[in-house]
C-alpha cells in the first residue's frame, strides 16, 4: 500500500485515506493520522475534543459512564481508524487547538498563521487525529482533554475563536453551529415550530432563531423529557418557547397528540436535535402536510424517515442536518450574544473552569 507521503495531494483529504481505497475520508474505515503538514495542510495541535452528543451517549452508556473507560475507548478507535468516528453512530464531533504550522502550498493563501487559536468546522469524522494522551474526560459536558495533533485539509473550515466569548463554551456552540442556521432559513413569520429536544445545546439554539424568525404572531413549542430542568424553564422563562411539552419523542403517538393539543393544525416547521435513535416518526407526526422537517440529530434513520412518512401518507419535505450552512458560525455566535441569559447558561455550563 502506498504512503500518504508517495499520493498525490488532493484538496478534499483523498491522500489521507488507507481503507477502503476509493473512499472519501469522511467514510473511508482508516485513514493516515500521522501528524505532519502536506503541501496543502494545517497542522493544528489539539487541547480539546467536543465529542459529538449522539456519540458520546452512545460511548458513555457502554461504559458505564467510567471517565477513564471512556477515555480508552476514544483511545481505541482513534488508534483503529486514526480519527475520532464512532463505528456505531457514524458521527464525530469537532476540536479546538492552535495552529502549529500551514503547509507550504498554502502559506499566503489561508488567513492562518502559526499560534492562531480556532475551532474546526469539519467533523472529528474525517479529521486525522494523532491522540498522544487524553488528560480529562467531562462525562456531563462531552468534552474530552487531550495532547494531540490533528490535520485540516485545504476544504476543510475552521473559525478563528471569538475574543468575546469564552473558548469552551465557543466549541459548544460551534459544534452544533448548523442547527440555529438552518432553523433561520426554514422558519417563516408567523409560523408554528416544534423544537425536539429543545432543552440541549442545539435546541436551545434553534429555539431562540425560531422565535427570532416567527415573531409573535408565531407560536414555538419546545419537546422535552424533563421539563423541570434548568435550561427547559430556562427557555419558557425567557420566551424562547410559547409552550413546553414533556414527552419522549420515541413516542410518537403521545408526541404528536400533544402537540396537537397545543396547536391542532400541527407544525409549519419541524426541528430534531435529540440524541437518541427512533425519533423520526414523532417529527413527522407532528408536521402538517406540505410541512418541513429538519433532521438534525445524528441518530436519525434514512430509512426509518423515508418509510415511516411514506406509511402515514404524510407530504413533508424532510432535510438532512447538512452541518454546514453559510455563515453558520456567526449565527450561531450571534445568537448567543443576542441572548445574554442564554450565554449565562452556556457560561456556566461550558466555560473554562480555571
Ligand atoms: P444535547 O445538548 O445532548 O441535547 C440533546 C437533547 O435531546 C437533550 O436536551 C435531551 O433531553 C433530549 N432528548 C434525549 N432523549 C429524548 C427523548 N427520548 N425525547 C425527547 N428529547 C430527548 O445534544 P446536542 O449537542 O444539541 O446535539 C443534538 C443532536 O444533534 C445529536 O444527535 C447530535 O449528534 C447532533 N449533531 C448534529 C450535527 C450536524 O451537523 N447535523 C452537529 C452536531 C451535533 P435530556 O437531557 O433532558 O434527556
């Protein structure tokens, strides 16, 4: 097999992949994680990986929650298939860290310069990492400590951190960057939107565009399990939400009869950033014919989506939760700043802890 230092350079990663040839390096098996800068590569050294939700559940349910299981675990597949992409939810997640060296090709046409402090866009999926220690897992947030070193491709998007908002909570909400900018898209004066999972990180977000966007003419309900929590009365308190609905979105009839009640007319907008499996039929349940679903959630199921509305004859556009959309991260951020109780939460959740 030939090396990646023999193959030729190619913009989208393609010299980086070792199995299966042909693959992209998002879904190839394997890819070459050894920490040195092509032509056409950032070398960045890493401090933090913000796992992403699905597959951080996914890893600490399997061990127990163990700080230092699951740090072998991450440990196990970086080492299989040299990048942070659980086998089991296909997802990734994304890093922060400083810029260690710009490949010579690149140098002058990236506005990169070695000791830069940013975010990486792409997911953890089809980023090479080189791990060399995880220092710290923090089983409640997802974040992961590390010293290692990790490769952007010439594709690959980054975002230099923001000066006014602190480095962790910036990845927070980077990470899920994608979220609030499509709900901003999507959503429509006056319309009804139902946020599942609206108590998290995305959905608090998205919540907070969806109002922006329907105004008050629009209603927007929040799903969550435990409406008790703190960021679920964090939302109603600050009128992010018109309506919370404690429901588990695995239940689609009870889903759908609730929000029913709420609205007879069901969902304009459906928005579905869960982390759980088996949600998509309570996202199309409560979406009225001719309305938007928005997949968000990496646990959601092509199949399960495409049979389940083709089963209940319902007529909804269902869009997959593309992690990229244009000027996501500056909406994200924005949103954030627009909502000072909101970034009191993401402060005191996901800030630094010095
Ligand atoms: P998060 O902060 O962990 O939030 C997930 C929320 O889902 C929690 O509030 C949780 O409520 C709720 N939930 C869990 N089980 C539920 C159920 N059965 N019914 C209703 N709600 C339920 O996650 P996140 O970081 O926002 O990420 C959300 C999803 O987006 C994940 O699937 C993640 O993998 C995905 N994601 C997608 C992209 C993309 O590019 N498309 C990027 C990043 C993340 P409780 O905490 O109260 O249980």
């Amino acid at each position: 097999m030939s090396t990646v230092s023999e193959r030729k350079i190619h913009p989208l990663g393609t010299h980086r992949v070792l199995e299966p040839a042909g693959a992209m390096p998002q879904s190839a098996w394997k890819i070459d994680n050894t920490p040195v800068a092509r032509a056409n590569e950032i070398l960045c050294d890493v401090e933090t990986l913000n796992v992403d939700s699905a597959s951080f559940k996914q890893i600490a349910d399997a061990c127990d929650r163990d700080p230092a299981r699951i740090a072998e675990h991450i440990l196990g597949i970086v080492g299989e298939r040299g990048k942070q992409h659980n086998p089991v939810t296909g997802s990734g997640g994304m890093f922060i860290g400083s810029v260690a060296e710009v490949g010579e090709a690149l140098r002058g046409n990236v506005a990169l310069q070695p000791g830069d402090r940013i975010a990486s866009l792409v997911s953890l999926s089809l980023t090479p990492l080189h791990v060399e220690e995880i220092t710290r897992v923090d089983v409640a947030t997802g974040r992961v400590w590390i010293r290692g070193k990790a490769i952007l491709f010439e594709s690959g998007i980054w975002a230099k951190l923001p000066a006014d908002i602190d480095e962790n909570v910036a990845l927070a909400v980077l990470d899920v960057a994608g979220a609030p900018a499509q709900v901003k898209r999507l959503c429509k004066p006056g319309q009804t939107v139902v946020v599942i999972g609206a108590a998290g990180k995305s959905g608090m977000l998205s919540c907070a565009e969806a109002r922006r966007q329907v105004g008050s003419e629009g209603h927007v309900i929040g799903v969550v399990p435990h409406p008790e929590s703190e960021s679920a009365q964090l939302i109603l308190s600050d009128h992010l939400v018109d309506t919370l609905v404690r429901a588990d979105a695995r239940d689609a009839l009870e889903l759908s009869e609730k929000v029913a009640g709420v609205v007879p007319a069901l969902a304009d907008v459906t928005i579905n950033c869960v982390n759980v499996p088996a949600t998509e039929m309570a996202s199309i349940l409560c979406t009225k014919d001719d309305g938007i679903v928005y997949f968000f959630s990496m646990s959601t199921s092509f199949t399960a989506a495409a049979l389940g509305a083709e089963g209940v004859g319902r007529d909804v556009t269902m869009i997959i939760g593309n992690g990229y959309a244009k000027d996501h991260a500056e909406t994200a951020l924005q949103t954030l700043r627009d909502h000072p109780h909101l970034h009191d939460y993401f402060n005191a959740k996901y800030a630094t802890k010095h």
